[in-house]
C-alpha cells in the first residue's frame, strides 16, 4: 500500500527548522518503500494548509528545487517566538504513494487529496467508491483517484454539521 507519516508540534514546542527539514527527509526516506510512485506533503499552520505533491519517488522529490523552495516557505511562515518555541501549533502530514486507481502523471490524483473544504491521505483502495458517488450525487466527482470519495463525503457531513 502507501506509506503515511505525521506529527503535530503543539504551541509552546521547540522550533528548530533544520532539525524540522531532517526529519521530514527521514520521515519520507523511512515511508518509501510503501509507495515511490508519487509523494506529498501538506503543512498546516496559521490557519491555513500548504500542499506540496509530485508524481515522483519520495528520494526524487526530496532533492527537486522546488521542494526545497516549498519547505523554506512553509518553514518561514511558522510564527516561532524570541524563545525559539512556536507560538501556534503546526501538523504535517506526508505520503509516499503505491498507484492502486489514477495515474500519478495527474497531480489532483497524488495525495494529498485536496477537495473544497478537506485535505488528507489515504492509505488502502476505496473498493466501492464507484457506489459512493452514485450514492451521493450531491458530490462531483473530479478526480480519477478512489480516495477522493472519502474527503468529498468528509466535506459534504462536516457542512451539515451545525
């Protein structure tokens, strides 16, 4: 299947952003042996989520320009106070990808799956997302990954959540 891997650093935590670089290299480098066909990584911190994903082995990703440009910017949006300690948590989330439905040459179909209001991975296959979608007509299908019926869902509950 797919490799995942996360971590949460709450407010108050030590930010050191080399040591925050090396260990997502080791993350991503530890999870590539479950999925080298794609790789992707989300960042979410003040508020917002940044999302970066390439259809290309972790090892490759990790060396691209403009994952080093992606990482210095999601580095340097962290509020981190005069203490060297976050001032807002942040939550990362990695994914090294096993093609199991959408090809990895469409960016949409690598995780993470990001749809209106939800981003997230996913590790297994969706056996029965086709009877989902016709289940849920409400939701569009715009991907050709099995995964994206599981964040539209999430999307469309969590609007009908008051």
């Amino acid at each position: 299947m797919c490799g995942i891997f996360g971590f949460i650093a709450s407010k108050g935590s030590r930010c050191d952003r080399a040591a925050f670089k090396d260990a997502l290299g080791d993350l991503f480098r530890l999870s590539e042996p479950r999925g080298r066909e794609a790789s992707g990584l989300v960042v979410a911190a003040n508020g917002a989520a940044q999302v970066f994903k390439r259809g290309t082995s972790p090892s490759q990703m990790l060396t691209s320009k403009e994952y080093s440009v992606f990482l210095q910017a999601s580095l340097g949006r962290l509020r981190v106070g005069g203490d060297g300690r976050l001032e807002e948590p942040v939550a990362v989330i990695g994914h090294c990808r096993l093609v199991t439905a959408g090809s990895e040459a469409i960016s949409g179909n690598n995780q993470p799956i990001i749809v209106d209001h939800s981003v997230g991975v996913h590790n297994g296959i969706v056996t029965n997302d086709k009877a989902l979608w016709r289940r849920h007509p409400e939701i569009k299908q715009a991907l050709d990954s099995d995964s994206e019926v599981i964040f539209r869902l999430i999307d469309r509950h969590c609007a009908e959540t008051p």
